[in-house]
C-alpha cells in the first residue's frame, strides 16, 4: 500500500507527517483490497481541511473531506469518515458475493452407477 501526505499552502512538521502516515496505515487494516491513500492538508483561513483519497480494489475511489482547527484534529474526523466507508464498501463487497448461489448440481440416487 503507498501512502502520499501533502501539505497545500502549508508546511507540515514531521510529526503530523508520521502522524498522517501512522493513520493511513490504520485504514489498509479495514480492508486488504486497499492500494493507495493519499492524505491532504489545506489552510483554508483558520482552518485546517483534510482530504484523505482511497483508491481499493476494483478501480473505486473513496473520498472523504473533513476540518478542523489543527492538523491532527481534522485528521482524525477524515480517518472516521473514510474508516466508515471502507466498511460500508467492504460490507457491500460481502452481500454481493453471497447473493451469488453456487452453480446446482444433479441429483444423485443412491445405487445408480454411472
């Protein structure tokens, strides 16, 4: 799994960095089918924004936008956000797959040779 961190119209110090990356690493744990989270910071006036992208299996992408008023607390609503819809897409993965019935076979009787 690769994990980018960027920092936009801001600088982040290495722990926020270690930080985001200790928390991308947390979301892989959800789901296996996870290969490649990108998280981004942005000062938006006082505000931090965090956008955490999530490419997984199957070539769909998950989104998830949060802010706070630091690095480390946006982070953490981002991380919720995106640790529910790896849930909710794994979950869906599972009713799909199971709504699949195994292919019938014939009948047998006992005492037949074939």
């Amino acid at each position: 799994m690769v994990v980018n961190i960027v920092g936009r119209h801001m600088e982040l110090a290495d722990e926020d960095k270690l930080h985001a990356e200790e928390e991308a690493r947390k979301l892989g744990k959800f789901f296996n089918g996870v290969n490649d989270i990108q998280v981004t910071f942005e000062r938006e006036g006082n505000a931090i924004k965090s956008e955490i992208i999530c490419m997984v299996s199957g070539g769909r992408t998950l989104v998830a936008n949060e802010m706070g008023e630091t690095v480390h607390q946006s982070l953490e609503f981002a991380s919720a956000n995106m640790a529910r819809q790896i849930k909710r897409y794994k979950g869906k993965l599972h009713r799909r797959r199971a709504g699949r019935e195994a292919p019938e076979e014939p009948p047998t009787t006992e005492g037949e040779s074939p």
